[in-house]
C-alpha cells in the first residue's frame, strides 16, 4: 500500500489571473510527470 500523503510530481502547464489587484486569484492548471502511478476510486 502507498502511503497516501506523498505528492504525485506535476507541472505548471497554464497560469490564468481569475481577479487582479492586491489579492490575486489565479487558476493552475497542472499536468502529472508519471500518469501511469497516479490512481483514484470514484466517489473521491
């Protein structure tokens, strides 16, 4: 069994601004490096 609170490694493919100003709010849209390692159960 893996251990549920190691990071998948991703990367940072899109950076959008969502509200600019002094509080930013931005969107990260991210791709995983090993797809294949990356598992989930429906209903997450």
């Amino acid at each position: 069994m893996q251990n549920p609170y190691v990071p998948y490694r991703a990367e940072i493919v899109e950076i959008r601004d969502e509200v600019k100003g002094p509080r930013p709010i931005k969107t990260f849209k991210v791709r995983l490096v090993d797809r294949e390692r990356f598992d989930y159960k429906s209903g997450q």
